[in-house]
C-alpha cells in the first residue's frame, strides 16, 4: 500500500511538474504531434507563462490547405481552466489565407452540393469554432475556390457573431455582420462603403428571406432551395414605389427620374416579371 501511495504521488507530481513547465515543452510538442494532424509552423516562442506564438503556421486537411503568418494563444492548461471559468481567452492571428479544392469524394461519389449542403457545413464549422475558439481575431485574409474567392480585410469572431470590416467579392466590397446562433435563424447584414448599397438576410434551413437595398431603394427578395443544387425551387423579388436618378441610372440626358414598381417570381422553372 505504502509502494502505491509513493507511485500516484511521483505521478501527481510529474503531472503538476508537467503543467507548470508546459511554455517550455508546448512548442517540442507541437513539433512532434502537429504533423500527424495536418500541422507544420516555423517557430515557436513563448509570451509570459500564459501565452505562446507560432509563426507561418500551416494547416493540410483534405482539400483544403489554410496558412496563417502568426497565432498568438493561451496555453493549453490556461485555455482549459478560463474555458471552465467561462471566461475563454482571445486567440489571434496575423494575415491568412483558406484554399479550398474540390475533395477527391465529391469527384468519385457525387457528394451533394448547393445551398442546403453548404448551409449543415456552415453550421457545423461554427459550432466547432463557437466551442473550441469562442473568441478570436484575424487580420486581413482570402478564401479562394474553383472559380472564386472572398478578401477580407479583418475579422472578428465572438459569441457566435463574425463581424468584418469589409469583405470583397469579385467587384462588390461590404462591411458584414453575421449572427450565427446554434439551431436558429442566421442573420446577416451588409452594407457597401458608400452607403449606397446594402441588404438584411435571415436564413434557416432551406429558406432565405430579407431586404435587399441600392440607391436609397428597397426590395424584399425571399428563396427557397432544393436538398442539392443552388438554383432555388421558387423564389420571388418585390419592389414597389422605387425612384431612380436618370444620373445614377447612367440615362441622366433622358430622364431626371425612373420610377414604378417590380415584381419577379421564380417557380418551377418559369420566370413571371410584372414591371411598370
């Protein structure tokens, strides 16, 4: 009894030991293990007792490859006590860039695609993220696919809710707020640097709603999607009582003003327009 009293206490020791030298022995750790999950960075230092640093930090799963210039992050045993605590600590992180490539499954198996698929994918990432990085920073970084890509200058995630400053695809540029709560309707505002441009959208499941706006003008867009695809089963577009300048409308040495009222609906592949 006496000999295994004196083995737990060596091992409680050498796990209290392990704890608090844990700066010292993270970064030969991550060297070890990180490769094994996707993971290689360049160096590592330590920032205080609490805190470390990785440099060009590179993350391989599958079709996509992330790379990150900086991540600055609690320690494993400080995350794990603030994280209990309720009180996690920030992580952030320096430019970035996600390359996303069709995966070798998609290819072979025909994995379904389209807004509905995107969406549960969505979602899982952000309970992911809401869980285990439920506060952090980034700066400026890109996401590239086959035949697109989003630039953002920073962004910002906590409580669930991605904020950025502005987002970029191809020619439109808008600063975004996107509320992501867990088994509710997602909201999304956005608005162009100008102020003339912006729009209002709530999601959940299938379904996508809100309002829509362009040069002081407004419309109520609302579209419903398939179990694959993006070309939406039935959608519709409602604009009433609109006024456009001839200038902004580029036919400023015809018409001071365009005026009248819109509505487009999509359903089962036929297309109504009723424009004044």
């Amino acid at each position: 009894m006496r000999r295994l009293v004196l083995i737990l206490g060596s091992l409680a020791a050498a796990l209290v030991a392990a704890v608090l030298l844990l700066p010292w022995w993270l970064g030969a750790a991550l060297t070890s293990i990180g490769p094994s999950f996707g993971l290689t960075f360049g160096n590592y230092a330590r920032q205080g007792y609490s805190r470390f640093r990785v440099e060009t930090v590179e993350i391989r799963r599958a079709a996509v490859t992330v790379k990150i210039a900086t991540i600055e992050a609690d320690t494993p045993s400080v995350w794990l006590w603030r994280r209990v605590s309720g009180n996690p600590g920030a992580i952030s992180a320096g430019a970035w860039s996600v390359d996303v490539r069709p995966a070798q499954s998609e290819r072979v198996t025909g994995e379904p695609r389209g807004w509905v698929p995107l969406r549960k994918k969505l979602e899982m990432v952000a309970d992911r993220l809401a869980y285990w990085l439920p506060r952090a920073s980034a700066g400026p970084g890109t996401v590239d696919w086959p035949g697109g890509g989003l630039a953002f200058a920073s962004v910002g995630w906590e409580n669930r809710v991605l904020t950025s400053s502005e987002v970029k695809f191809r020619a439109l540029k808008a600063a975004v707020h996107l509320s992501a709560p867990h088994g509710q309707e997602w909201r999304v505002a956005a608005s162009t640097p100008d102020g003339l441009g912006g729009a209002e959208l709530s999601t959940e499941g299938a379904a996508v709603h809100g309002t829509a706006k362009w040069w002081g003008q407004s419309a109520d867009v609302s579209a419903r999607f398939a179990a694959q695809g993006w070309l939406p089963t039935e959608a519709s577009l409602r604009s009433k009582a609109w006024d456009i300048t001839g200038e902004n409308a580029k036919l400023g040495g015809h018409y001071a003003h365009i005026r009248g009222d819109a509505r487009l609906d999509w359903r089962e592949g036929n297309l109504t327009a009723d424009v004044d």
